[in-house]
C-alpha cells in the first residue's frame, strides 16, 4: 500500500471515529436507546412502589394503595402530633405536651444526640457560643445561655413543640430525632439549665473547638 493511500485510510478512520463520539454525546431527550431484555426494567410482577405506567387507577401508578389518611403505623402512635405549627399551638403546649412518665437522660443518648444537632448552635454547654452562633451573632436567641431564668422556668411542652417545628431561626428536628429521642434531649437541656450560672467564658475550656 503506497503511503498516500495509508494516509487517505487514517483519516477516514479517524473521521469515523469523531464522528461516533460526537453523536454518542448529542442528547437525545429521554430516550436512552435501545433496551436489552426490557423485562429486566418493566417487571411483569407487580410491584408495591412502581408499576411503570401500566396501573392508572392507583396514585403514582403504583400497585399499592396509599394508607387511609391518618393511619398510624405499627408501633408509631408517638409520632403523631397533636398540635398545629403556630402560635397557638405553641402555647397549648405548655400543659398539654408532656414527657413520658419517668424519662430520664440517665442513659446519656440525650447529652449523644444533643452534642451532634445542637452544640453547633447552642454549644457544649448551652451558653450559645457554638460555631454558627459565634459566626452569626445575630442569629441568636434574645435569651442568652441555658442556665437563664428563660430556659429554667420553659415548660418541657413547648421545647418539644420548639424541636418538632422550628422556631424562628431554629429548625425543626423532627426528621433526625424520634419522639423519645426529642424528650432525652429536652432532659439533657434541663440537666444543663440547672447547672451553676456560666457565661460564655466560663463554658470555654469544655470547648472542643478551642482545645487547639
Ligand atoms: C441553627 C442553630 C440552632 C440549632 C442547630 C439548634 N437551635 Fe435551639 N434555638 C436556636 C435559635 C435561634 C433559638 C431562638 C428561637 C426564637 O425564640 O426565636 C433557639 C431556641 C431554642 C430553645 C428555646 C425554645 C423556646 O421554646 O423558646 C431551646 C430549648 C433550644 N433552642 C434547644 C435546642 C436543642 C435541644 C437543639 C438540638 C436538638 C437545638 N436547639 C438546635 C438555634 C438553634
């Protein structure tokens, strides 16, 4: 083969090939092409969540149905809450919301779960000198440590109600604490309300952060 000739192949080649990457790349909406074995994607089982589109009576096209509203899972009844996210829910929490009879943080997942979700706000020791209150000041609360007259005297009712829906700049934490979970937290808040008067300062050197 002359070289011109070998030359003349390459480019065609390399054409080719250009050709092919740029149109594998070139979008094509939804459709992914071609499908091996589709049985593979759409079950000819039914399933509980999926049904492709083929079930058009139920929601979502699915083979299930949704629960009846207001059904309460298995085991689960703690999770309903009776109150709406408002004012007046806010305070109808003070007396109707109260902890399950004898619930201690004796077992210290309450001091476990506040360490993770409240020390970036509130601190170690609930002076309000975590990173994102340092950061922020003014997202801090008009009270100014656990160990106020505020905190002290705040019926456990309403922080439940604070953690189930937020407050102002505090979130709620519903989605990362069960309801029992909730109370051990509202315990370990006492438990460090009680604690000696402390300022800011005197709560530092149990301060992780600054052991730097
Ligand atoms: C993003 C920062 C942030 C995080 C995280 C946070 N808080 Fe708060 N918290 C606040 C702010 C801000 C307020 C003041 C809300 C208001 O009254 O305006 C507050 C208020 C409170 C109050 C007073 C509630 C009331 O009813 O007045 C308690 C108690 C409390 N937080 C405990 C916790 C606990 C326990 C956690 C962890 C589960 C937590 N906070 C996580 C920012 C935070």
């Amino acid at each position: 083969m002359s070289k011109r000739m070998s030359k003349k192949i390459q480019i065609i080649i390399g054409t080719i090939a250009a050709a092919t990457l740029v149109t594998s790349c070139v979008s094509r909406g939804n459709n992914t092409g071609w499908e091996y074995a589709p049985d593979m994607y759409y079950s000819k089982g039914y399933e509980p969540y999926n049904q492709g589109d083929s079930n058009v009576i139920n929601p979502h096209g699915m083979s299930m149905r949704e629960p009846v509203a207001g059904s309460i899972a298995y085991g689960k009844a703690d999770f309903q809450y009776p109150l709406p996210n408002s004012g007046e829910g806010y305070e109808a929490s003070a007396t109707q919301i109260v902890a399950p009879a004898d619930l201690t943080d004796a077992d210290g997942r309450g001091k476990y779960h506040y360490n993770i979700y409240c020390t970036p706000c509130h601190g170690a020791n609930g002076a309000n000198d975590g990173e994102i209150f340092k950061k922020v000041a003014t997202l801090k609360p008009a009270w100014k440590a656990y160990t106020d007259e505020y905190i002290k005297t705040l019926p456990e009712g309403k922080i439940y109600h604070t953690l189930t829906y937020g407050k102002n700049n505090m979130g709620s934490h519903a989605s990362v604490l069960k309801p029992v979970d909730r109370w051990r937290v509202i315990k370990y808040v006492k438990q460090l309300s009680a604690a000696a008067p402390a300022t800011a300062d005197a709560a530092a050197p149990q301060d992780s952060t600054k052991k730097k």
